[in-house]
C-alpha cells in the first residue's frame, strides 16, 4: 500500500516537536508577565501554519484564546 498523503508522517514529527517547543516558550513568556507578546506570537504562528498543517495551528489558536482574557487592553 503506498501513503498518497501530501506530507508522510514522518516528516510531520518535526513540526509537531517545534510547535511544541514554541507553545512552551509562548506559556513561559505569558507567566512572566508578557501575555500581548505571547498572543501575537501565538497568532503568527496559527496564521503560518493554518494551510500547511492545520492541526498544529489549531494548538496555537487554542493558546491565544486560552491567554486572550489576560490581556489589560
């Protein structure tokens, strides 16, 4: 049986440890007192993976509506 996926899921493991990675530094930025950074971050991030992995930019739409409250604007 051949995988007829666009992208195999071999290749998705180093994007899912990115996202990763960065959705941790995000929550660390957020706690240290700096949550519109961390939003904006967490947006550009959604927005540049939205087409091209659509799962993982979910995880950073999940983070800025999760930190949106802890905005003071």
């Amino acid at each position: 049986m051949v995988n007829e996926s666009p992208e195999p899921e071999i290749a998705r493991e180093p994007v899912e440890r990115l996202a990763g990675i960065l959705l941790s530094s995000l929550v660390a930025l957020a706690e240290a007192g700096r949550v519109e950074e961390a939003c904006r971050h967490a947006g550009a991030a959604c927005v540049a993976l939205r087409r091209s992995d659509p799962r993982a930019a979910r995880r950073f739409d999940v983070l800025l509506h999760r930190l949106s409250p802890r905005l003071d604007w």
